[in-house]
C-alpha cells in the first residue's frame, strides 16, 4: 500500500501541491486568525486594565476610549479642569490621571500627564530621567526606536497629524522608557504645563513653580486653581482608576447627570468594538473553513 501511494504521488505531482496548498492555506487561515484575535483582544485589556472609566467632553463614548487609552483616534474634545474637580475629589476614586492631548511628533501622540500615567502601566526608565519643567519630554521605547530620539535631543510638536506649528516652544527629551507591551510605548509624555503652555492656555500671565515642579508630582497637584484665579485651563480626558467595581458604575451615572462631560466604561465600549468587528472576524474564518472544504473535495474529485 504504501509503494503504491508513493507512485500515485509521484505520477501527479501537481494535483498533489494543489491538494497540499489548499489545505495549507485553510489553516494556516483559521489558525492566523485566531492567533490574530487573542493577541488584539491581549493588549486591549492590557492597555485598559485597571481603569474603570474614562471621562471627556460629551461626545461618542467609543471615540474616547480609542483616542485616550490607546491613541488610536482624535480626541473628542476638551473639558475645563473645574468641570472635573469634584470627580477627581470622590471618595470612591483611587486615582486620577489627567490627559492633555492633540499634539504629535512623527506620527506619535503627545500626551501632557502626571506621573501616575507611567505608573499605571509600570513603565519604567531606561535611560535619563522623568520630565519635570514643561517642555521637558520622556519618550517611550517605540517612539525612541523608531524616531531615534535620544536623551538631549529636541523636537517641536504639531498639532494633529499636520506640518509643525510649534516651533516657538520645543521640547527637549530628558528620558527614554523601557519597553512596557502597552500604549505608553507609543506615546510622549510630557506634563500638562507643557501643553498649557504651547497652546498659550495661560495667556502669558501664570508663572510656573519650576522648582516645585522637579518634585515627585502629586496627582492632585494640578488641580489647585491659579493665584489669580482665573482658571481656564482645559484637559482632554480624565482616567479614573477605582476602589471596586461597583464605585464605578455608580459613579458612571453620576457623571453622566453633570453639564459639558461624560463617562465612557473601557470595558463596555471595548465589548461593543468587538461585536462590530465580529462580523468581519466571522467572514474571515467562514472563508477558511471554504477553503479546507474545497481541498477535501478536490482530494474526493481526485481519488
């Protein structure tokens, strides 16, 4: 038996690369896919462990959690630091971390934060130091590898994905990250200063305590209002990381009553992106799956 297979194999090759490649591809098909949906569904949890929601400007919920979390779309909008006081002072809140964002630097989002943003994704120094005055920058390590920016160099930011417009005020990189897996290997970080600056959020008229600045930062610290206090200063969203789970869906709603924000929930809306995509992810493997059915038939039509 096994003699004469060989010389059936050997008699027609190409039916026999037809049938090897058909079935090949099939699955090597499914098994892509579904190496592709683990590894997708992967860092989408590892960018938004930990926070319960996601406050911004009102707008589409899911567009929030794309552009805060992992950077993957424009920001809705802004809101005013007095509009988020008494969220970030609730009780049932752990940590808030604030976003100012909107500007880049070669494709890669700039994002103007506290020191709890790096914390949150344990990320650490590879090399130089934290930022501490504004337009200090500390760069994550895809950004370093990819733009070449070192300790000591500077760059000038733009707003949007467009030519550079800031050219008055650039930013000197004081630190590289190590590589964390998450999105803060992606991004610039910055402190909110640096952002408020840049965009003349001040007017010209606040002085900065530079010296205090260089300390561990608090994550209430930029919360305190200016000594005029005139505060017009504005952040792109807020991340709330909470004492349990039900604190955040009771705090949901509470924000959701407030003027101007809202609350989107990561782990709603990353649910609600993976039913959109499901359809696609479906066909895909459908396809697969047409594909090992007409290898078995060939292999049938054959013998």
């Amino acid at each position: 038996l096994t003699t004469l297979t060989l010389a059936y194999l050997r008699r027609r090759p190409l039916t026999l690369a037809l049938n090897v490649l058909l079935v090949a591809f099939s699955v090597g098909t499914l098994v892509l896919l579904l190496l592709l949906s683990m590894q997708a569904n992967g860092l989408l949890m590892r960018d938004a462990r930990g926070i319960g929601l996601v406050v911004t400007a009102e707008g589409s919920p899911l567009q929030a959690i794309l552009s805060s979390i992992y950077g993957l779309d424009a920001p809705v909008g802004n809101v005013d630091v007095r509009d988020v006081r008494a969220v970030v002072q609730n009780r049932a809140v752990r940590h808030a971390i604030p976003l100012g964002l909107g500007d880049t630097y070669a494709g890669f989002g700039i994002v103007g934060t506290t020191r709890g943003y790096p914390e949150h994704y344990a990320a650490e120094l590879a090399s130089g130091e934290w930022w501490g005055e504004p337009l200090e920058a500390t760069v994550g390590a895809t950004v370093a590898e990819q733009t070449g920016l070192r300790v000591g160099d500077t760059f000038a930011s733009a707003h949007g994905a467009g030519s550079q417009e800031h050219d008055a005020h650039p930013m000197r990189v004081v630190g590289v990250m190590g590589q964390t897996g998450t999105v803060v290997d992606r991004r610039i970080l910055t402190s909110l200063e640096t952002v408020w600056e840049v965009h003349d959020a001040h007017g010209g008229e606040h002085d900065h305590d530079h010296e205090a600045h260089n300390e561990a930062e608090s994550d209430a610290d930029w919360l305190a209002p200016p000594a005029d206090g005139a505060d017009n200063r504005q952040i792109t969203s807020l991340l709330l990381v909470f004492e349990s789970p039900i604190a955040a869906a009771l705090l949901g709603r509470s924000i959701g009553a407030l003027p101007n924000i809202q609350a989107a929930s990561p782990a709603f809306e990353i649910a609600r992106l993976g039913r959109l995509l499901g359809g696609a992810v479906a066909l895909a493997q459908l396809f697969g799956v047409g594909l090992g059915i007409a290898a078995i038939l060939t292999l049938f039509v054959t013998l």
